[in-house]
C-alpha cells in the first residue's frame, strides 16, 4: 500500500490535552475500523498550528474519506516517494 503523509491545520494543535489527543487518536481508529478496506495509520505528529499524519491506505481517495468521516481536516495529502535518514548515506551504490 502507499504511504502518505497528511498535513492537518488545526489552530492550537500544540496546545491540545492528553485526553483531547486521545479522544483524536480514539476517533481515527474507530473510524480505521469501518472504512473496510485496508488502512494503517503509522503515527501522527503535532507541531505549532499542525498535525502531520503518516498513514498507509489504498488511494488518497481513502484518506481524505477517512479525514471526512473522523471530522478531521486533511489539508494537504501527498504520497511517499522515498524514505532517507542518516543511513541512507551508507547504502551501496
């Protein structure tokens, strides 16, 4: 399956309680569980204004389906090419 990231604009993000990310987090997988195609939802990171969201699904279509059904905003949704870090520097050419 893809990957893709999905950048979430949500105004005082970084100011969100334990229990409200919880709720969040509570909400996606429910809604994980009814889309009834495969999805996988790695991790999600919460910066400033911002949520950025890693997550696994068959078609951006499916994404943005489920920011719909969750009532989460998917303001951007774009597909994963390659993934670097530091020992991508070290691989054989």
């Amino acid at each position: 399956m893809p990957t893709y990231l999905v950048e979430r604009n949500i105004p005082g993000a970084n100011m969100l309680t334990p229990q409200e990310l919880r709720e969040i987090a509570a909400k996606s997988n429910a809604v994980v569980e009814g889309l009834g195609v495969p999805y996988l939802w790695h991790q999600s990171y919460v910066a400033g204004d911002k949520i950025y969201c890693v997550h696994e699904a068959d078609s951006v279509e499916t994404i943005y389906r489920h920011a719909k059904e969750g009532g989460f905003p998917a303001d951007l949704v774009v597909e994963v090419s390659a993934i670097i870090g530091p020992e991508t520097a070290n691989l054989a050419a």
